[in-house]
C-alpha cells in the first residue's frame, strides 16, 4: 500500500452496507487496514464481511448530510481505532425523474448528500491526516460528467461540483502528504436501464444507441467488483 504496512491503518468508507461500498470494505479489509463504516442502513453483513476477511471493523449509524451526525460518527472512529488514515466518500443517491418534475426540496436533498457530505467528512477527517504528514481521501465521482445521463441532472450536477471539490482541495493539501483523489464510476448497468428509460419518456420516438450488452444483476456485480478491486491501487 505504501512504503509502510497497511496492517494497523484505518479506513472509513461511506456507504458500505451493501454493493460497491460493501465490495471496497472488504477489499481494504482484506489489505490489512480497519475499517469504520458510516450508512443509513444496517452494515452488519459488511462487518462480517471485513471480519471474516481478518480484519476488524464496526459500523455507525450516520447521516452523512448532517454535520453534527458526522462529528458523532468521527468521535467514534476515534474512541474505537484512534486514527483515520483513508477516507473512502462512497455514499450518494440518484433519483431519477424527468428535470421538470424535480422539486427544489429534492434537488437539495440529493446536493446534501452527494455534495454538503464531502465539507462535513472532509473537515472532520482531515486535519488528523495532515497533522500525522499522511492520508488518502477517495471521492466518488461519476464519468455522466462528461457525458450527460439523461434524467439524472442533479446527480451529474452534484457529481461535477465532487470533481471541482477535488481539484481545488488537492491544491491545499498536497504537500502535506494528503492525497486526494477520484474514482470516476460508469453507472452500473442496472442504473443506465433505469436512466434509459427515463430518456424515453423524455424524448418518445428518438434513436438511442447503446453500448453495452447485459444489464443483468451479474453485469451490475461484476461492475462493482472491478471497481474495488481498482481503488485500493490508488492509496498507495
């Protein structure tokens, strides 16, 4: 992972109760780090999941758009393991729905979530990192920022404003030994479906080409294990 051992190191993921959150806590688990988990919903099995990979880790209820909720859940991280060392934002939602039928109360809910979460995780991992001269943040950003998902404007929207979070923030933080860094996710075979079928709606009896082949729950899988498997290769 580094020129020194992962074993010891810890790593909060976001969004890990269940697919590519749970698929990147068991993959960190199993490079040697702890991992504290941050979700809404139950991670139990992501627990045992990183337990039975030799590792230890535990999980927090968390609302992550919530500043207070995220102090609280930082608190905890360190009472239990007394560090972070990597910071994985994986959590974030995507409705879809035509742009006219969004409210402003659902467009903020998404940018609470997708974009208000990485200030509030962010300025509560951090400072720990910087002051020990070493740590990684990985943000989850979305490929739909160059090339549009129809019916997810607010999605791409909240994800173009993690990719400017980004830049700026590395900028800061670099010569501090803080890496911070993307991982563009395509959406999952499953999401585009959905996403396709809002175009339709959108733009009856347009040609829509697309380019790939299997949207079954094996391809979304598959999907998710390539991408935890690539993440741990951009801590080192």
């Amino acid at each position: 992972m580094s020129e020194q051992s992962a074993d010891g190191r810890v790593a909060v993921v976001t969004g890990a109760a269940a697919g590519i959150g749970q698929a990147l806590a068991g993959r960190l688990a199993a490079d040697g780090l702890r991992i504290a988990i941050a979700d809404l919903a139950p991670a139990e099995e992501t627990v045992a999941a990183v337990e039975a990979a030799g590792s230890e880790g535990f999980a927090e209820r968390c609302d992550i758009s919530d500043g207070t909720d995220v102090d609280k859940f930082a608190a905890a991280v360190r009472e239990r393991f007394g560090r972070c060392d990597v910071l994985v934002a994986n959590a974030g939602v995507y409705p879809i729905a035509k742009f006219e039928d969004w409210t402003w109360e659902q467009w903020r809910a998404v940018m609470s979530v997708n974009v208000d979460s990485l200030f509030h995780l962010t300025k509560a991992f951090l400072p720990p990192m910087r002051e020990a001269g070493w740590g990684r943040i990985v943000l989850a950003a979305s490929n739909g920022v160059y090339s549009g998902l129809p019916g997810l404007t607010p999605y791409v929207a909240s994800k173009g404003a993690v990719v400017g979070f980004l830049r700026s923030l590395a900028g800061e933080i670099g010569a501090d030994g803080v890496t911070i860094i993307n991982d563009a996710y395509n959406a999952s075979p499953d999401s585009m479906a959905a996403a396709l079928k809002t175009l339709v709606q959108i733009a009856p009896g347009r040609t829509i080409a697309v380019r790939w082949s299997d949207s079954s729950r094996t391809s979304t899988i598959a999907l998710i294990t390539q991408i935890a498997n690539s993440t741990p290769l951009m801590i080192v």
